[in-house]
C-alpha cells in the first residue's frame, strides 16, 4: 500500500491534519479553561465586594455590643447562592462564622448545587495563598465534582481587621471542560477519517494523468516513438511534465531517425567499394593468364576503393566517438592564421591538378585555445570540398579575420553553389547535394566531412555555417569565441 503516490499522500496529509487538529483542540481547551477560571475569578471578587458592603451596612444597623457575627451570619443568609460557602476568619485565623452553620444553608430545596465543605485544611490553604500572592489570593483545590476554587481577602470591620474566605465550586466548569473534551473527542477524529477520504479522493483525482502517462508511455516502444503522452492541463506540474516527456520522445525519435538513416546510408556507401573491390578482384581471377598492365590496373581500382573505403570508415568511428563522448580534445594555444596557412600548402596539389587558384588573406595573429589536428581536419575538409566542386581554372579563398565576437575562419570558392532547396541538410550525415555525379571519376567522398567539420567546431563552443551559396560560389563560416588578437595586418597570399 505504501508503494503508491496516492496512499504516502494521504497518510502525509493524514498525519499534518491530526497534528494540527491536536493542537488547535489542545489550545482551545487551555483558552476555554483559562477563560472560564478568570470569569470566575471576576465573580469571587465581585461576590466579595457585594458580601462586604452587606456586611458593613448590616454592622452599622447592629448595636455595637453585638460584634461582627451576626452581622456576618446576615449577610451570608442575603448570600446563599448555589455552589458558594463562606467563612469569616480573624486576622488571627480564627474561624467565627460560616455558612455551614446557618440553619437551611443544607437545605437541598434551595440548592440546586451543593455548597462546598469548609474545614479547617481548605482555610489554611487559601489563607496561605493570600499570604504568598495579596494581589491574586485565588486557590484551585481538587476534590469530588471537579473541586472548588477559594478566594481570600483581607477587610477591616469596627476597627479590626478580619479574614473573609468564599469558596466556589467548579462542577458547572467541570461539566463544560467534560462536554469540550467530549465533542473534540468525536469531532478530530471524525473530521481526520473524513478529511483523509478527501485527501485520498483528490490525491488519487490529481494522480490520474500520471497513471494515464504511465500507461502510455509502457506501450511507447521502437516501432511506436510516434505516439505521444496525453497533455490535459499545459500549465500545471503535470501538464509540463507530460510536454517535456514528450519532447524526449521528439528527440528520441529524432535520434532513432537519424540513426535507421545513418545505418542505411552507411550501408548504401559501404556497399559500392565493397561491391567494386569484388568485382574487380572476380575480373582479375577470372582469367589465369592475363597481361601485366591489366593486373596493375585491377590493383589499381582495388587500391583506390580500399582507401575510399578506408576512409569512410575512419569518418564513421570519428562521428561514432564523438557522439559517444570518447574523442578526447587536447586543448592548446595555436594560431589560426599560421595553422589556414600550412592547410593552404598541404592542399596545393590537389589544387594544381585542376588548375585552381588558393588564396590566403590575413589579419595577423590570431591566437585560439584548440586542438590543432582536430583544427586541422576541419580546414582540411571545408577545402577538399571546395576543391572538388570548383571547377578547373577557379579560386578557392582562405580569409582568418577579426570579427566582434571573436576569431572568423572563412573559406570561399567560386563554383556552382549548392540549390537551395538542400542547403538545410549539408550537414546531414552521408548527405551529397549532387546524388548523380560518379565517385570514382570526380572523387566524390561519403558525406561525411561537413558533419565531422561541424562537430568540431561545435566541440570548440564556436560555430560552423554555410554563409551563402548562389551561382557566384559557396562560402563557409567558422566562428570561435573571442580570444586576445594582435593589431589587424591585411596580406594576401596568393599559392
């Protein structure tokens, strides 16, 4: 039971609520007891003062000779109320009169709650209370039907001074503490079970899109990435869990695409040097004697396609160690200017062979924390193709320059350019805007080099991007993040 959301919920809920049930009823019944122990306390003293001024007008009616006792015993009979007994003391703690004993003070006809007992152990503690605190001479006493509560008092009556105790049950407090203690017994833990069936209805109400996610998401395999969670609120936790799982699914989806198209085309490119290398080595065996020159040109073919081959495989396992995060990146300092140039010379052969200009314009220094072979594979890609789709008699640009977010890489021809219509997917793995053009005439590569190129830029935080296409060449930018740059010196160098 506790496995589930829904029931840890409710008993969480369950478990605040009574704490606070418990204490909430703990400090209405401490505010309720002090309530009603003051309110009595107001009526002893006001009982008191209402005894005295009987007294003294009682006293002042008497002859003197008579003393203060029967003016006492008077003023008590004017002052019999239910549940009160009083007791008049000399300052010498004398008992001279109560109400206990004046005739019809018992009387259960005239009282309908007993008069509390006086003895001489309840005067002395309520004399004692006046002793120790004059300002609140009040004293609870426990005791058969929830005790009396005294009060004592000090007043002067024909030139003496004298001691007045009234005591006061507490059974009608008693009763509504009992009553109080009684409802909240029933009400908290009534209000708890039902307040908790809430809690369980709501939790288990508000808990349902994520059963209803739980359920769809088990059923989302390979073959069925297409299907979506159902979003029933955009704006709650929910809803926003639910969209953000399924743009996971988007990308997983994504990832899964990319990855049947990877596998197929990887295998569409192997199979063409894979199905020449046989051909050609089935040709060559076919006869057992065949001239010299034509063993040589079968080598040939067979050597060609097995470097091809070779690599578009070494392309293959940098992306696949790259994508896994396996291709370490030895980070230096190097200069972008002097590494575009020695880029420059190594490509000066391909070039010659087709006629075709390179040019190397610079700004002077330009310092960049990088890896310089994956540096240099990236150069060395931009201007192989640039090369290889320029025609004979063109120019290929190289241009390291200043920008304002930092150091700008820039390689530019002036061939054909790429349609439009495939510009967004150059970057695409084994992706070739010229899906006709043979091979093995124009040494046409897999489709690999720009993904390669753009991942290691993205892996330097800057950014690979086709900056224009058209009929008047192909420009691509390289952008890395600003890094401390000499004064800016133009040169052009054409090779």
């Amino acid at each position: 039971m506790l496995n589930s959301v829904r029931s840890r919920l409710t008993l969480w809920y369950a478990a605040v609520l009574t704490c606070t049930l418990l204490l909430l009823s703990l400090v209405i019944y401490w505010i309720v007891n002090r309530s009603i122990i003051a309110r009595t306390d107001a009526g002893l003293v006001e009982l008191s003062d209402s005894f005295l001024a009987t007294l003294e007008a009682e006293l002042n009616d008497a002859p003197i000779s008579q003393g203060i006792v029967p003016a006492a015993q008077q003023s008590m009979l004017e002052h019999q109320y239910p549940g009160h007994s009083f007791a008049v003391l000399t300052s010498g703690s004398r008992l001279l009169v109560s109400s206990a004993d004046l005739s019809g003070s018992t009387n259960p006809a005239t009282h309908t709650e007993p008069n509390p007992k006086i003895s001489p152990e309840i005067l002395q503690t309520c004399l004692a209370a006046l002793a120790a605190t004059p300002v609140r001479p009040f004293r609870s006493l426990p005791g058969h039907r929830g005790g009396v509560r005294c009060y004592a008092r000090t007043f002067l009556a024909a030139q003496n001074s004298y001691q007045l105790v009234i005591l006061a049950s507490l059974h009608p407090e008693s009763e509504l503490l009992e009553r109080l203690r009684i409802a909240m017994g029933w009400l908290v833990p009534f209000t708890i079970i039902l307040a908790s069936a809430g809690g369980y209805f709501l939790a288990r109400r508000s808990l349902a899109p994520v059963a209803d996610m739980t359920t769809r998401a088990d059923r989302i395999g390979e073959s069925t990435l297409h299907d979506r969670l159902q979003v029933q609120n955009p704006n709650d936790e929910l809803g926003r869990l639910a969209s953000t799982l399924n743009r996971l699914l988007d990308r997983l989806d994504l990832a899964f695409e990319r990855q049947r198209r990877f596998i197929a085309d990887a295998s569409h490119e192997l199979r063409t040097p894979l199905a020449i290398l046989q051909g050609e080595s089935e040709v060559a065996l076919s006869q057992p004697d065949r001239p010299p020159a034509e063993y040589r040109e079968s080598l040939s073919v067979l050597q060609h396609e097995a470097k091809r081959l070779g690599r578009i495989v070494e392309d293959m396992f940098t992306l696949s160690r790259a994508d896994a995060g396996q291709l370490p990146i030895a980070l230096q300092e190097i200069y972008l200017d002097e590494l575009a140039a020695e880029c420059v010379h190594s490509v000066r052969t391909l070039a010659a062979a087709k006629s075709i200009s390179l040019h190397l314009e610079s700004d002077g220094e330009l310092p960049v924390l990088a890896d310089e072979s994956l540096f240099t594979r990236m150069l060395l890609n931009l201007l192989d193709n640039a090369i290889k789709y320029t025609p004979a008699g063109g120019k290929v640009t190289v241009t390291t320059s200043h920008a304002p977010t930092g150091p700008q890489l820039t390689v530019a021809d002036n061939g054909p350019g790429i349609p439009a219509e495939f510009q967004p997917r150059i970057f695409e793995r084994f992706f070739r805007a010229d899906q006709a053009r043979s091979r093995v005439n124009s040494g046409g590569g897999a489709g690999l080099g720009l993904s390669i190129a753009q991942w290691i830029a993205d892996a330097h935080h800057g950014k690979l991007q086709l900056t224009s296409s058209g009929p008047s060449g192909t420009v691509f930018t390289v952008l890395l993040p600003a890094a401390t740059v000499t004064s800016p010196v133009t040169s052009s160098i054409p090779l």
